[in-house]
C-alpha cells in the first residue's frame, strides 16, 4: 500500500549555539514569533544597543550539551549563558510561560528567522536608526499598537 510521506513543518529545526559551542540547542516547528527588543535588560544581557529573539514553545525546544548557567535578571525572568564563554543563550518568563526565547544571533544560520516587529521602541536609543519597514511597538503587542511609522 502506498502511504504518503508528509513532510510535517516540526521537521524543520533551527540549531545554534554559544560563541565557545559547550551551549547548544535546537528550535523545531515554526517559532511563535520573531522580534527585535529595544528594551534596556536586554539591552544589558546581550551588551548590544538591541537584540533580536524567536520563541519557541518548550515542547519544541531542547538544549544540548553542556547546562547554561542561570541568572534571574528581575522577578519571574530566568535568563541564561554559558558558564564557559558567556555568551547570552536565552529569555524565560512567567509572562511568557512555557516559551524559550533564543537569540537569533546565536543561530547557525540567522537569516533563517528573520525578525517580524521592533518591541519596546520606547527604549530604543536615539542613535539607533532603523529603516526595515517593520511594525514597531511602544512595548509589546499586548499593549496596544503599532505605532504609526
Ligand atoms: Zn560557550
Ligand atoms: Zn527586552
């Protein structure tokens, strides 16, 4: 009997790693979202005047190799690093339970997960100046917008 073969969208994964490679994972499925964060703690974490991050849902999310090490950055947010070359690995909390939010950068291949939206406009530096066509949000979606270009 024939029996079609589907090729299922979990198939697809997205791996990456730290700087030094002892930290690595792997995203499969289509992340809930992509988007650049103007926003200051993650301004700090990532040591860049943004940074830029996909969520995937924990079930389609798994580290690989060594743990990263674990830093809680303000209430209910758990942000990790590896321990050996700290380099910033990932975003978790409670407001975005059961989500890992990487670092695109931190991706083999960034260009895969392009980002959709800027969030927290309201803390982009002045000196950043983009121009990419993208939505950009006071803070996050759920708290109305976007603003207008
Ligand atoms: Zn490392
Ligand atoms: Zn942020």
């Amino acid at each position: 009997m024939m029996v079609a073969v589907m090729l299922n969208e979990e198939h697809v994964s997205y791996d990456g790693g730290c700087q030094c490679s002892a930290v690595r994972f792997r995203g499969t499925g289509t992340p809930k979202w992509t988007a650049h964060c103007h926003c200051k703690d993650c301004r700090k974490s990532s040591a860049a005047p943004f940074t830029t991050y996909a969520s995937f849902a924990n079930e389609n999310f798994q580290w690989i190799g060594a743990a990263p090490a674990v830093y809680a950055s303000s209430l209910n947010v758990t942000r990790r690093f590896c321990g050996n070359c700290g380099t910033s690995m990932s975003y978790e909390s409670d407001r975005w339970a059961g989500e890992t939010h990487i670092f695109v950068a931190t991706l083999d291949d960034p260009e895969a997960l392009p980002p959709r939206l800027h969030a927290y406009v309201v803390d982009q530096l002045s000196w950043v100046r983009t121009d990419d066509g993208l939505r950009r949000y006071h803070q996050t979606v759920a708290e109305g917008g976007p603003l207008p270009k």
